[in-house]
C-alpha cells in the first residue's frame, strides 16, 4: 500500500495530476479540495494517497491531509459509493461541513451533491454518523518549494469545464455551471469549487 507521496509537481488538470518522485511519474485522482492546496508546476508537494486495486485498474488516490483520506476511505465502504462518488463529494463539501451535515441529519444538504439521492444520503447519516467524530482531528500541510517547470498556458473556463465532465456532469450542465459565475481572474480549481458551491446552495 502506498500511503504517502511526496515529490515533484509535473502536471495537473482536475481531477488528474502527477507527480515526479525520483524520475517516477505517478498519476493521481484528487478532490477539487485537494486540488486548491496544490502549488505550481516545478513545486515540491506531499500528499496522503489511497490505492485502489480492482482487476482492471490500480487506481491511486491524493490527498491534501489525512482527514480527508480518512472520510475517502469511509465513505468507499458503504455500499453503492465508489471512488468517483467519494471525489464528488470531497469535491463539494469540507470534510467540516460533511461532518455537520451527517451529525444534523440534514439529508436535504447531501442531497445538494451530484451524485447524491435521498436513499443515498440517508444511508450516509445512518452509517457515518457515530463514525464522523474523528474525522476533522487530523491534517497535514503540502509542502511547497520552488520550480522551473513552466506550467501549460490553458483557459481557466474551459479547464473547469473539461474537470466537471470529468466528475460526471454532461457538457451542457458542466457550461452553464460555469457561464453562471464570475471567473476574472479566477484559476480552474476555484473556478470549479465555486461551481459545484452553487450546486450544493441551489
């Protein structure tokens, strides 16, 4: 098992990224969470990691600290929720507020994520709920340092829209998510969590 990796900043694009450690590139999926810690290009980073091991596919996951890979690998024990469905929701909620949201029962709120039914996110409360305790107690930093790679030239709007076809929304939808906000200025990760912010308050 692989349980932490720390190396290179060498390319990302929501919800995908690598990292160079000692001339290796491992590609990892990460929330949009995860993703507004990374540094630039050329950057050393360390992230917590799951592996995932399916006939196949080995699937490795990031993490910016350890509490949301302890909430990851929760939410992936309980039935009809993959990795994908845990990104989406790491994606759209600190673990913070998923913790209130499950302590308050308040399935209306887990509804609010894509992916999540009322069936869903009842089972959420009733099989998190004496388990969630924990879960904001632990973190960890992503180191930063500096680089020389020059980091691709891409259009934050487009960006964000690629990463939300990604995460499961059809091309139409993942477009007016983002026509919808104010972008100036804006990178592709804040882009994406402000996006999936409106979600969950519509």
């Amino acid at each position: 098992m692989i349980g932490r990796l720390r190396g290179v900043m060498a390319w990302k694009q929501p919800p995908y990224l690598m990292i160079d450690a000692h001339g290796v590139g491992y590609e990892l999926e990460a929330s949009l969470t995860t993703f507004q810690t990374l540094p630039e290009i050329g950057a050393e980073v360390t992230l917590h990691t799951h592996l995932a091991v399916r006939e196949d596919a080995h699937t490795l996951y990031g993490f910016a600290n350890l509490a949301e890979r302890t909430l990851f690998r929760e939410l992936i024990r309980i039935t009809g929720v993959g990795p994908r469905l845990a990104l989406l929701i790491l994606s759209g909620m600190s673990v913070e507020l998923f913790g209130r949201s499950v302590r308050a029962g308040d399935a209306t709120a887990l509804t609010r994520l894509p992916g999540i039914g009322k069936k869903t996110a009842e089972r959420l409360i009733i099989e998190l709920r004496d388990r969630i305790g924990d879960l904001g107690l632990h973190s960890a930093t992503v180191g930063l340092a500096g680089g020389s790679i020059a980091p691709l030239e891409v259009k934050p709007e487009d960006d964000a829209i690629s990463a939300l076809v990604s995460l499961g929304y059809k091309l139409p939808e993942a477009s007016r998510m983002v026509q919808n906000l104010e972008t100036d200025g804006l990178s592709s990760e804040a882009i994406i969590r402000l996006a999936l912010q409106a979600q969950v308050r519509r």
